[in-house]
C-alpha cells in the first residue's frame, strides 16, 4: 500500500479540521497498524467523545491509503446489557456484503454502556476472557474497538487475558471546541440536572461521564486544577441517575463528589452533596442514613447562612418522616419550612401540598383538600400552572379514596388539560394513569387497559422504563380481577425483571406479593407462601413493617383457606398489631374483617360479632360505607344462623347496647341485595 500524507485542511467542518489537525500523527499510527493487520487482530482506539469517533470513521474509509481495505461498523450502542460479543459479531457477519478485493476491517462501537462505569467484573468482560480463543476461528478479522478512557480501563483491568492479545493502542485527543460544546450542553446548560419532573436523558448523562474522562482520566488522580470541576460533574451524575431511579449508581458518583468537596474544603458544596445522598438514601429506603445526610447538610447550610437551602433540607427531612409515618415530626419540618419560605418571600405552595399529603394519609380528607386548596391558589396566582395541575391530580387521589368518582375524573381531567395544553405527555402520563386507576375501580376493564396502554407508551418512549413498571404491575391487577392468571402473571414478571435489574428489591418485594395473589387465587396454596414470604423477607430486611403487615395478612388469608384457622388468626393479629402501631385503624379494619370471618368458621359467633362490629365501626367512622358492607355481610352471615332473636341478644352481650333499628335494617338489606 502506498503511503502518503492526506490533507485535511479543505474539510468544510471545522470539528473534523480541529480533531484531524490535533491527531495527524496517531491517525498515521492508526493507518498503519490497518494496513499491517491480517486475521484476528486487536487494536484498541480511545476517543472520549462520539462525534469524534464518527469523524475518525469516516477519515479512514475516505483516506487515500485505506481504499483496499472495507471497513464494516458493528454498532452496540443500544445494547445497554449485551453480554456475548462474539456471539453477535457471528450472527452479523454472514450479512456483510464482503468485496472479494479488499480486507475486511470491523469497527467496534458503541460497547461502553456495556462495560459500565462502576461495579465489579461486567458480564460481557467476563465473557470476552471466557471465549478469547474462539475469536482466532470465529471472527478471523481485524477488530478496531472504540471506546472512552473509562471503559478501556475497564477492560484492561476485567479482561486481562483478552487486553494481552492488543497489537495496538491508540489515545486521539480531544479537541478543545469538543470538550467546551460539552461543558455548554451539561454544566453551563440554562436547565441544570434536576430542573425537569421527567428523568435525565441518557444523552445528557453521556456527555457528563465523557466530560468526567477529560477532567480525570481513569486510574489517575484527579488533578488539583481539576478538582472543583470533577465535584460538579460527579454531583451532576449523582444527580442526574437520581432522576432515572437509578439509586446505587447516583450514590457512588456522590460519594465520589463528596470526598474531593471535602478535599477542597469547600462546605457549600459538600453540603449539596450531603443533601443529594439524603435523597439516593431516601429512594434507596435506607432512612437513617437519610436523616443523617440531611441533618448534616442542614446544619452546614445555617452555618454558611444559606436559608434557601436551609428550607430545602427541612422538606427533605419532612420527607423521609412522611414515609415513615411519623406525621408529627414530618408536619413540624414542614412547618419550619414553610416560615423560611415565607420569610424569604419564596412560593410555599409545595409544602401545603405535603401538608396535604400528611392529612390524605391518616384519611383526614378535610384537612387535605384544604391543604391543597392553599397550595392551588398560590400556584394559579402565580400563573404556575403546571404545579397547579398537580393540586387538582391530589384533589382528584382525594375523591378517589372517598370512592367519589365522578369528582375524581374531574379534577383529573383538569390536570390532564392543563398538561396537554403545554404539550408536556409526560406528565399527562400521570394522569391518564389515574383515569385507568377509577375505570378498574369501577370494574371498566376495557376502559383502564386503554388508559394504561396509553400511559406505557408515552413513558416507553421517553426511555423511562422504570416508572412502566407501575402500569405492567397495574395490567397485571387488572388480569388477575378478570381471572386472566396466565396474563396476570405475564404483566408481573415484566415488571419484576426491571425492578431486579435496577437493583430495586425492595418494590420488587411488591411484586411477589402479587404473584403470591395469583397463586393464592388459583388455590396454588404452597406457591402463593413461597412468594409471600420472599417480599416478607425483603420488607423486613429494609425494617418496613408496615407494609410487611400487608404480607401477614395474605398469610394469614392463604391459613384461612385452608382452614387452619389457629395460624390464620396468628397471621392476622401480627398485621393487626403492626398496622394499629402505626395509627393506621382504617387498615387494621380489614384485618379485624378477617378475623371475623375466621371465627364465624369456627362458630365462635361471639367473638365474629366483636370483630365485625370493631370493623363496621371503623369503616363508617371513615367515611367508606362501600368498604363497611364487607363486615356488614359477616353479621348478615351470623343473623342468618342464628335467628333475629338470639342474634340482637348476643349483639347486647357483645357491645352493652341494643342494635339500632337502621342498622339492623342494613344488615337485612345485605340478604336481600
């Protein structure tokens, strides 16, 4: 092959002029070791950037000294998993139409997501060790792998028996308009990470490990001119993986953060940092080490005097307290937050609408939609419409727990219009979810599948793959009420598979509970307590009782059926006992209906009486008079094997009054209905 120096210099794009110019000797490097390759040979080519990559692609197919050779780009790009290269590599290759007359070069791109960033030994590096020896015969070509300083690392360091065979390795610099294009579109974007309800665009998240790359390459320290800007790329990425729900990769970008902030010295931003981990802890339900990030950038932030991150750090530490169903303390975070910002003249319409949750939660449905009333003013005041359309959503959750559906779907339309009108889908997404949520409600199979199918859609397309979960979950509760078990299951296993694959055990744990259902309902007795207690495990791992109640309670329904009747009330007080703990009566008034139920087996007509009244009490007490015909049958039940006159005996035994004649009446009605 002849060889002789191209010129570049007549290149129209001034990215291409800059890379080329930058990297005229390594490109010869490149060219050469091409043109010396025979069979299976590797070369290594590290280039921080795509757009880079493409440009140094395309030199090569149009250099004057590589026409006798046919370079073929493999593209992995969108193989976020992939774990057996060769395997695809073979699959690809007899769809390559080769010419005869030149060699055969392969391009491989796209593998870093693959490879990853941190964690230990990726499958596909596992992989690549495991068949080295099969590339000789299977892929007998010369393979030109393009990747990032970090994931050559990597593969140095999880591949090694792979990395011995290189022939070559190639470092092609960065232009400096590549690296500030970057900086423009991430660290000095006008829409910092965090600013949209929507999650981070993979794109983004891209650009800053890339970024991350130029500022410290792998397996060197950070340099000390360096430090500040490697801090906020890697608060940026914490931040940013935060958004897509990916809790453990955003905690190792911030620990990472966090150790050169305090390097640094600089408290305001460690305190960020702290703050941001409060957050990963929170999504990762570890509270205490919430609480303690939390505190820890709150007291940072008054010493440096910053309220407005003084206010943030309270609502987040409201936050966790919420989850925790501690609501006096998470209303007094509220509270405090709520004077900052008040005397900061900053809107405060975000803590009434947690206030507002705080009051949905213990069933105070007054206080709640006056919360939300509050916050709905301040929002449409301001002409902050797309908040104000997340008051009407809270309204419309309202309606719906007090089962009044026609009000529900209004207040959803309201938000939906709004969300609409600004063409933001995404967020409609929340509400059409809702809108399947009333049609299931009101068994309108057909119209909830529509709405959800509709919802998927949107959030498939926006990549957010994570919060689908929620909607195959919901078509799985759907199937199962139509007794469709097979696509009930289908639906769950979708749903479990992303959940394990993001690490999130813990709403996976919320799925085994509905497999257990489905096994529960096909009388699949052993198969529904395997799943039961897989979640009951993984909740009372993570120290959540209070849904590990919910668990106990299906325990004890899969005892009852099958009439052990002494374990089914064993499991049904522990739920009982957990739920009452937590001042949460409302639900502890299915457990008593159970254990109604269960002693109405057993005739034990005095204590069924007890626990039905005890339920029927609750029920009404709160406003759900459908919920109290569930206790309202079981007397009915009762009445009917005991007779009018011994059963309003025993209710005076029972309760110390004479039974009202209207609710008497009622439970009569229940035979005829």
């Amino acid at each position: 092959m002849k060889s002789s120096k191209p010129s570049f210099d007549k290149r129209p794009d001034p990215r291409a002029q800059q890379f080329l110019a930058l990297n005229r000797d390594r490109l010869a490097e490149l060219i050469t070791f091409v043109d010396f390759a025979e069979g299976f040979t590797l070369g290594f080519i590290e280039i921080n950037f795509p757009p880079d990559g493409e440009v140094l692609i395309e030199a090569l197919k149009t250099h004057p000294d590589c026409q006798e050779i046919q370079f073929e780009v493999l593209d992995f790009s969108e193989r976020e998993n992939l774990r057996f290269l060769r395997d695809e590599i073979v699959k690809i290759l007899p769809t390559i139409k080769c010419d005869s007359e030149k060699k055969l070069v392969l391009i491989i791109w796209g593998l870093a997501k693959s490879i990853g960033v941190f964690g230990e030994y990726p499958p596909i590096l596992q992989d690549l060790n495991f068949v080295r020896d099969a590339y000789k015969t299977s892929v007998p070509h010369p393979l030109l792998f393009v990747l990032p300083d970090g994931a050559i690392t990597r593969l140095a360091k999880f591949a090694p028996d792979f990395w011995a065979w290189k022939s070559g390795v190639f470092l092609f610099a960065t232009p400096e308009t590549t690296r500030e294009e970057a900086r423009i579109q991430t660290l000095d974007c006008d829409n910092p990470v965090g600013s949209s309800s929507k999650p981070e665009s993979q794109e983004r998240i891209d650009l800053l490990e890339r970024l991350l790359m130029e500022y410290q390459p792998s397996g060197r320290p950070c340099p000390p001119e360096n430090r500040s800007t490697c801090a906020t790329i890697l608060q940026q990425l914490g931040a940013a993986y935060l958004s897509r729900y990916q809790a453990a990769k955003a905690e190792e970008y911030l620990n990472e953060a966090l150790k050169l902030a305090q390097r640094l010295n600089n408290p305001s931003l460690t305190a960020e940092v702290y703050q941001d981990l409060g957050r990963v802890y929170y999504r990762l339900r570890q509270f205490s080490e919430a609480i303690s990030a939390h505190e820890t950038a709150l007291k940072q932030f008054e010493e440096t005097g910053n309220r407005l991150r003084v206010a943030a750090s309270l609502f987040y530490l409201g936050n966790v307290y919420l989850e925790l169903r501690e609501f006096q303390r998470a209303d007094s975070y509220y509270q405090q937050c709520l004077e900052i910002k008040q005397e900061l003249g900053l809107s405060y319409g975000k803590v009434y609408h947690k206030l507002g949750n705080i009051a949905l939660k213990q069933r105070q449905f007054e206080g709640a939609v006056q919360y939300y009333q509050k916050a709905l003013k301040i929002f449409e005041d301001a002409r902050d419409f797309h908040n104000a359309a997340d008051e009407y959503h809270q309204l419309g959750m309202v309606a719906f727990e007090q089962r009044q559906f026609e009000g529900a779907v209004q207040y959803y339309q309201k938000a939906l219009k709004i969300f609409e009108d600004a063409g933001d889908l995404y967020n409609a997404a929340n509400q059409y979810h809702q809108l399947g949520m009333v049609a299931q409600e009101q068994q309108q199979f057909e119209e909830a599948v529509r709405y959800y199918h509709k919802v998927l859609k949107i959030l498939e397309d926006a990549g957010d793959f994570y919060n689908a979960v929620l909607i195959y979950h919901n078509l799985g509760n759907v199937a199962l009420k139509q007794r469709q078990f097979a696509e009930a299951v289908q639906y769950y296993q979708r749903a479990l598979k992303i959940l394990e694959d993001r690490g999130d055990f813990y709403n996976a744990a919320l799925v085994y509970h509905h497999l257990g259902n489905v096994a529960l309902k096909q009388q699949q007795f052993e198969e529904a307590v395997r799943y039961y207690q897989k979640a009951l495990k993984i909740l009372e791992d993570g120290e959540d009782f209070y849904n590990a109640a919910l668990i106990y309670h299906n325990l004890g329904m899969v005892a009852e059926e099958k009439r052990q009747f002494e374990e089914a009330v064993k499991y049904y007080q522990k739920a009982l006992k957990i739920k009452a703990d937590a001042g949460d009566l409302y639900r502890a008034a299915f457990d008593y209906h159970h254990l109604g139920n269960v002693t109405l087996k057993q005739r034990q007509f005095e204590e069924a009486v007890r626990y039905y009244q005890t339920s029927l009490k609750i029920f009404k007490d709160a406003g759900d008079f459908y919920k109290a015909g569930y206790p309202t049958r079981g007397l009915e039940n009762i009445l009917q094997e005991l007779g009018e006159h011994q059963f309003k005996a025993l209710w005076k035994e029972v309760t110390g009054e004479e039974i009202s004649e209207e609710l008497y009446s009622e439970i009569v009605r229940v035979n005829g209905d």
